[in-house]
C-alpha cells in the first residue's frame, strides 16, 4: 500500500485503487474483504478483486493431513473464477471475480459449508449467476492454472514469502493482511483504511503483528 500525500487520508478526494488477492477458503480474507468494502463506502476507493491460491502457496510444505485435504479442496473455487473471467475485459471480469467470491464465501463461511467437498457448492454458484453449467468441469482441470498460477504469482511478487492470505496492494506496494475480526463497519473501517495508508506511507515500515486470541467473526 502506499500513503496518500497528506497527513489526514480522509480529507483527500483523490481516488484511491486498491487491489485484494484472495482466496475463497481462507475465513482471514473474507473479513477482510467485507472490511474493504465497508472502507469504500466512506473513503474514495475503488477496489480490484483478485485470486491467489492457498493450494498453490502451500505446494511442497509439511503439513498435516487435514490442511492438506483442506487445500485438496481449494483448487477447485479459484480455478473456476479464474476460468469464468478468462475471456472477459477487464471491468468486467473484475466485477464477476466479486460477484463469484461473494457467492462462494457466503455458503463457505457464511453457511459453515467450508468443510464439504466443493464440488457441490461450485454448480450453486454458478448457476446463481447464471453462467454456463459446464464451467464446473473447470474446478477439476489444470487448463486455467497457468493463469492462476500468474495471478497467485503476482500477489507474491508484490508482498514477498512467508506470508498467506490476504494480500491488500495499492500502487505498487502490498501487505499481507490486515487481519481483523470483526470487520470494521463504518467510519470505523474508514479509519483502519487511514491507519493501513499511513503506516504503508513509512519508509522501512514491514509489520505489526500479535497473536490471534479468537477466531473469525462473521457477524
């Protein structure tokens, strides 16, 4: 992120363009994806929606066997997105990338569904937005994944290793996180938007961090 050019980031009228990378199965970037969206209620921001993969980001690690059936799974979501918006301009690819997202995290986080195979979930969300039903074969074919591969790849060239999801990016420069739970509402996301501007403003500035003392909150 980088920092508007005064002291008090709400006072500007510049438009702000942030980008999220994000993946539908990480419970971290849905809060902070709904905080965005409320941030951009009451700042001058415009938000582009982008898909990097726990599955791809976890490739050759350690893990136990649970995450690792877990990102089994996740292959599946963020290969259909990215399948869907293969072909389309920019704007709305962008647009149908949220539209998706917002679908997929609804039955995923929102319903508790996140635990099931996602192939059941895949045709629900197609069908609500009315695409075509053979985009579901897409959640079991690597033909997109030199795409996804790409857009994971360019979260990571912008935040660096050793971080996850999410990754929040403006002009140039990206953040792993914020990660919060609740998501701000309000004013109150307004203001957390000015904090990550300005500390993303210093020079030298990498990392605030404590331990989670709770899990996330979706109310």
């Amino acid at each position: 992120m980088s920092a508007q050019t005064t002291s008090d980031p709400s006072a500007t009228t510049q438009t702000t363009h942030a980008e999220m990378f994000f993946d539908p199965l990480c419970p971290w970037a849905w809060m902070t994806s709904r905080w965005l969206m409320e941030a951009a209620e009451v700042r001058d921001l415009e938000i582009t929606w982008s898909v990097m993969s726990l599955a791809v980001l976890n490739e050759g690690r350690d893990l136990d066997e649970d995450y690792r059936a877990m990102l089994d799974r996740a292959w599946g979501p963020v290969r259909t997105i990215i399948a869907a918006t293969a072909d389309l301009p920019a704007q709305e690819a962008n647009e149908l990338r949220k539209k998706m997202y917002d679908a997929y995290g609804q039955r995923i986080h929102l319903d508790g569904r996140g635990s099931e195979d996602l192939e059941a979930i895949t045709p629900e969300v197609i069908e609500e937005l009315g695409l075509d039903a053979s985009l579901a074969q897409a959640a079991t074919s690597e033909d997109h994944d030199e795409a996804l591969r790409a857009s994971h790849q360019r979260a990571i060239d912008l935040v660096g290793d050793d971080v996850g999801t999410p990754v929040v990016g403006v002009e140039g420069v990206a953040f792993f996180g914020p990660v919060v739970t609740p998501a701000p509402k309000g004013e109150a996301a307004g203001r957390l938007w000015d904090g990550c501007l300005l500390v993303a403003g210093t020079p030298g500035f990498y990392e605030i961090k404590r331990t989670r003392s709770v899990g996330p909150d979706f109310s």
